[in-house]
C-alpha cells in the first residue's frame, strides 16, 4: 500500500491509502521525489478551478525514481529502473488530429496527470504521493546526475516558458519583449526570452511585487515597470521610443493588462494570453486588431523536455532562486496557502 493526498472536495484534503498497481510492458511506476505546487493545483482546492473530477490526486510537476517498468515501456522511453525522470502532465492518445500532428495537449481524449480523478484504477494518477502510475502515451525525460531533484520539478515550468515565448511569441534576435505578471511564469518567461536574443525585455508587476521584480533583473529583465505607480503605455512608449514591443506575454490574470496589450504592441506585434482569468470578460476595440494586424494567440501548456533540461542545465542556480520554500506532503495545505498569499515564488513538496 502507499499513502497519497486527496482532494475531496474544495478545501477537504485527505491521506489515502491506495494499493501499488501491477505493471504491463508498456507501463511504469514511479517512486515520487518532489514535486512543484501550480497554482492551478491552489486554485482547485480553493475551488475556483472545477475543471478537474473529484476526487483527485493532484501533483502534475513530478520528479522521480523509476522503481518499475515494463520491457515495451523501456524500450519506447530510453528508461531504466533506478533512473529520475520528469514527467510531462500531458498523455498522449497518439490516434487524434491532434495527437497525430503533436499537439497532445489538445488531446480529443484528454488526459493529464493531475486531473484525473483516483476513481480510476490504477488509481494513481497524481504526484502527491509516494507513488505515480506511468500510463501508455506519457512523455518521460531522463534527469542528469548534476540536475537537483528540486529544481528538476521546474521542467514542465521551463518548457511552458519555451513555448510561450519561442512557439507561441516567436520571439527572435534582436526582439523587443514586455513581460506582465512576474510569477514562475513570467519569470522563467523572462530567463528564455533573454536566451533566445531578444534585445529589450520588459518585465511589469505590482509594487508589493517588488521581490520577485528584482529576481527578474537577475533573470534577464532590462526595464521594469510598477504598473500600479506608473503608466504602463507611457512607460513602454518611452522605452521603445515609441515603437512599442514586438511580443506581449501576459502571465497574470489581469483584465486590464488584456485590454491594454493591444496598445503595447507595434503594428504586426503578437500578444500571447497564457493567464487563465476564471472566465471574467475582456474588452477591447477589434479594429486595433485588424489596422494594425495584430496577432492574439492562445497558449496552454505543452511540454519541450529535452530543451528544458539544456536549459535548466546551464542555469540551475538562476532557477533555484525562484524555489523558495519545500513542504512535506502533511503541510501541502500550508504550501497551497503560502503560493495563494504570494509567501513564495514557487514552493515544491517532498514526500
């Protein structure tokens, strides 16, 4: 048997026991050893995020130890029994329109690790446990030795980042970038988009944020802004020159911040949404879209491992800053509080 936490309900969480399950050839166990706290995770138990069935396993930025695999599985994945991994939230059904052309987050037959409820057997599914069930279709990465199990737990945050600003911004060399939100996500945001060449990168927050601002300096951030003591059209304007920013990322669940992107942006800039705002309405004037042509695009997670671990690799003690605090899994409740009132940047549990 093996001890896992379960959300049973907005603001219930229960220490289960659940039966280790057996392991087919193209399956996996993981014994888990970290695992980072998503906001989304916070939201959920609050329940203000009801996506996800209950009860539920939570736990979808997981490290660990293979301890299980089936010969099929090992073969697919490149993975051995004793190797640390990071595992991907997404599984893959590999037959969809979707699946078929790699974008396995929009799954038709969707399914993450996290958000399926502990209802279905093998039970497993989420990483606040001591142990995960490895299923067909997951996309694994092998950990290097020189890699911290901690900052390993950032693979899934890092390749969000690589895909906001590299796949959904397609920010270049020489790319001007305004950043709104300095959480993990605007953070790490802003590491890769100072990476990948962009000349200017802007990183905007509140004033009380002016911790995790002053860490986006050291991250890569040119220019900040306190949008709450200064005019951020004013202030972008005046760093641009008037020409504006190529790319705007907004990683806070800012309305405002939505409504105004278009302003901030030059004529064919982009505007890449990751925030999710709870389903509350923006509002702006489309023919600054079209004039202008403006491109506004979506962006849900999808993972690019193997360039997250180069890139965690080179900058492991940049990205250890922002891991602030770890929790056992007893105290997960004092973790999702500590990440709701902002006490940490990102906060990890150690079962």
């Amino acid at each position: 048997m093996e001890k896992s936490v379960v959300l049973v309900s907005p603001l219930k969480l229960e220490l289960q026991e659940f039966e280790i399950p057996h392991i087919g050839r193209n399956e996996a166990l993981l014994k888990v050893m970290a695992v980072g706290v998503c906001s989304t995770d916070v939201a959920a138990y609050q329940g203000k995020f009801t996506r996800w069935p209950l009860p539920l396993i939570m736990g979808h930025e997981v490290v660990g130890e293979i301890v299980e695999i089936g010969d099929e599985a090992s073969q697919i994945y490149k993975i051995n029994i004793g190797d640390i991994v990071a595992v991907e939230p997404y599984i893959s059904c590999g037959v969809c329109e979707y699946c078929s052309k790699g974008h396995y987050q929009l799954c038709i037959n969707r399914r993450a690790y996290g958000a399926i409820s502990c209802t279905v057997p093998p039970h497993l599914w989420g990483g606040y446990g001591q142990y995960m069930y490895i299923a067909p279709g997951s996309h694994i990465h092998k950990i290097p030795k020189e890699i911290d199990i901690i900052v390993g737990t950032m693979v899934n945050v890092v390749s969000n980042g690589i895909r906001w600003v590299c796949t959904k911004g397609q920010v270049e060399l020489g790319s001007t970038v305004l950043i709104i939100g300095p959480g993990i996500q605007g953070l790490i945001s802003t590491l890769i988009a100072k990476e990948v060449g962009a000349e200017k990168v802007i990183l905007a927050g509140l004033s009380e944020d002016k911790e995790r601002l002053q860490l986006g300096k050291e991250l890569g951030a040119d220019f900040l802004i306190y949008v709450n003591e200064e005019d951020i059209y004013k202030k972008v304007s005046e760093i641009t020159n008037n020409r504006m920013v190529d790319v705007c990322i907004i990683c806070a669940p800012s309305i405002s911040a939505i409504e105004i992107a278009p302003k901030l942006v030059k004529q064919m800039g982009r505007i890449v949404i990751i925030a999710n705002t709870e389903g509350k309405k923006a509002m702006f004037i489309p023919d600054e879209i079209v004039w202008r042509e403006i491109e506004i695009v979506g962006g849900l997670g999808q993972s690019d491992g193997e360039k997250a671990i180069k890139i965690i690799s080179k900058h492991q003690l940049k990205i250890r800053k922002m891991i602030n605090e770890t929790f056992s899994l007893k105290d997960i409740e004092k973790a999702f509080n500590f990440v709701e009132m902002k006490k940490v940047i990102k906060a990890v549990i150690l079962p």
